[in-house]
C-alpha cells in the first residue's frame, strides 16, 4: 500500500511538468480537437479527466480543475462538487472497463506532500488489484505499464461521450 502512494510523489507527468507553464492550465486552452492526442477524455464545466502519462496500474488517470488553484479552500464550490461528481462517472467508467478490486483516490497538495504540480490541484483515480503492490515491490522503480497509453484511451473513452452519463452509481440503485 505504501509502494503505491508514494510513486505520486513523482510527478504527474515527468517531462512535461519540468517544462514553462502549468500542464494543466495547458490542457485547459487545448483545442479540445486535440484531446485524444493529450489523452483528455473529458471536459465538464469546471473540471477535465485526464490519463497519467505514468500509470501504477492500467486506468490510472487524474481529474483537474480549470482554474490554477493549489488548494480545495480556493476552488470555487461548483468547481468542488462538479469534481466529485465527474468523480463518480470515472469511478463507473474504471468498473466497467477494468472491474478493479478497489481504488485509490488521492491529492498531493503543496511539494511537500509529494505533489509534482504543486501549484495545480488534481484528484488521481488508481484501480487497485490484489496483489498488485507485491507486484510492484519486486518491479521496483522499474514502470512496467500494465497496458498502452492509447489502448486505455480507447477503453475508457466511450465512458466519457456524451453529457449525461449513461450509467452513473448514483442512477443504480
Ligand atoms: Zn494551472
């Protein structure tokens, strides 16, 4: 269990955070033409969902604001709430197209928590299965990815067209 938080310590996405600029605030002014390149699989009002370019496990992706906030006390409150409830539709999409045996959801807010964009809030999902931390233990710091980047785009993608989700958990009951 430990193994696996503290790899959020890296940054989100090596390269790119070492370069000018905010990441996140990059995607935001994407064209959204583009973001199956960027592997964006979805904009809500306040909020996108993006894949970690360097997944623990396959699914491993972040939900960011728009706005350039480095803590929960200065994002808008729909901001707040639109997160959580993008939330919910990444933890259908994750069941559905990967039946984890559980998640991790976490925030690394300020560098010394381990955050690698410090200055821009953002929520990770990581599908949790058994065994995997022992797995990862022996891999070390060695990423082995589970599955191509552009294989879980394709995956998880159809989860994320369309506005309304078409199964959310709040809609079963
Ligand atoms: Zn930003």
């Amino acid at each position: 269990m430990d193994y696996l938080w503290s790899p959020w310590r890296y940054q989100y996405v090596a390269g790119d955070a070492k370069r000018e600029g905010c990441i996140f605030c990059e995607m935001k002014r994407l064209d959204p033409r583009r973001d199956p390149e960027r592997l964006i699989l979805y904009r809500g009002q306040f909020n996108l969902v993006v894949l970690n370019l360097y997944p623990y496990t396959s699914g491993h992706l972040m939900v960011a604001p728009y706005a350039h906030v480095a803590s929960l006390v200065e994002l808008d409150h729909r901001a707040l709430v639109e997160m959580m409830s993008i939330g919910q539709r990444v933890e259908a999409a994750l069941e559905r197209a990967y039946h984890p045996d559980g998640y991790n959801l976490g925030m690394n807010l300020g560098r010394s928590a381990g955050a690698g964009v410090a200055d821009h809030l953002h929520l990770h999902f990581l599908p949790r299965w058994r065994g995997d931390t022992n797995f990862m233990t022996v891999i070390g710091e060695t990423r082995v990815l589970p599955e191509d980047l552009s294989m879980t785009y394709r995956k998880l993608a159809p989860f994320f067209q369309g506005e309304a989700a078409e199964s959310t958990p709040g809609d079963r009951k």
